[in-house]
C-alpha cells in the first residue's frame, strides 16, 4: 500500500496560492517537565520555536511540545527523544499522520489568513519564530512562523475544507 497526501489533487491550488503541501512531515508530540525539556533545549516561552537545521521544536503547552522532522524520520525521532529523556516523567509519540502541514509564501500570506483566522498576524505581534494553536474557519488548525513562510498544520479532514476557504479568501 502507497501513502497518499491529503492535498496530492489540490497542488494546483495550493501553487495558485503560493502554497505547497510539505508531505509526510515527522511530528512527535513530547509531554515533559518544563525543566527538563529546557535542558534538551526545547522552547519554555509560550508560543515560541526553536530550530535546528534537522528540526522545528514548537511550543504547544507548559509541559507540551511538536518536534517536526524531515520525512521518513519519525521513529528515528522517537528513539533519539525517549534516549534524551531517560528516565524523567514523559511520554513520546510519533503523531506524524495527525496533520498535513501547507506552507504559504509571499507578502499577503497573513492577509489571507487573517481572512478567517481570529489572532494577530500582524508584524509587531508575529514574527519568524513564533507559533500558535487557533482556528481558521472552523478548522483546528496549528500555525508555524518561518523567515519568509508560514506552516499551517492542519487535520487530513479538513486539509481540503482550508484550501477552500484560502481560495475563496484569495480570489477579488
């Protein structure tokens, strides 16, 4: 069996937007401590990303984050993270197929997603290194600020639903 994105349809939309669809991404939710994930190196302040050239560390909560790998990384993820935390309290666990991630560059990105998305996309509030669970429309969705893109994780569910509502919001 071949996995299938759930955009593989829509790249000519997503192209049309100055999107594309980063496929199969790794994410690995960790559940730890504060304190010890601040010695890992993970991000304490809310809302905020910390990157490395093989990874993306977003904040998700006090004692939650996303670890975002290249594709095809996942389980090598998991084994160096549950190494890194030894014993300490923790869980692990590779959440990759739980959304589909769509970067969109160019100038009027956060216009256009501040079309249907409730929080401040503007410059003096968001910036590259930030990152923010919201909604855009009615979708759940997890936003990742990156120098000159902006990474929109999203439900495979809904994946089609945001490219929708990103086309209907882009067109005059």
């Amino acid at each position: 069996m071949t996995a299938r994105s759930p955009l593989a349809e829509r790249s000519g939309h997503l192209e049309r937007l100055g999107a594309r669809e980063l496929v199969f991404l790794a994410q690995v939710d960790v559940r730890a401590d504060p304190s010890t994930a601040a010695r890992l190196g993970f991000p304490v302040e809310p809302n905020t990303v910390v990157s490395h050239p093989d990874r993306d560390i977003l904040w998700l909560g006090p004692d939650e984050w996303l670890v975002v790998g290249h594709a095809g990384t996942a389980e090598a993820l998991v084994a160096e993270l549950e190494a890194s935390l030894g014993d300490a309290h923790h869980s692990v666990v590779d959440v990759s197929a739980n959304r589909t991630v769509i970067e969109l560059a160019g100038p009027s990105r956060h216009e256009l997603l501040s079309t249907a998305c409730p929080i401040d996309l503007h410059p003096r509030s968001w910036s590259d290194g930030r990152c923010a669970q919201t909604v855009f429309g009615a979708a759940q969705i997890l936003l990742q600020e990156r120098e000159g893109t902006t990474r929109v994780f999203v439900r495979p569910s809904f994946a089609a639903y945001v490219v929708d509502l990103l086309l209907a919001a882009s067109d005059p």
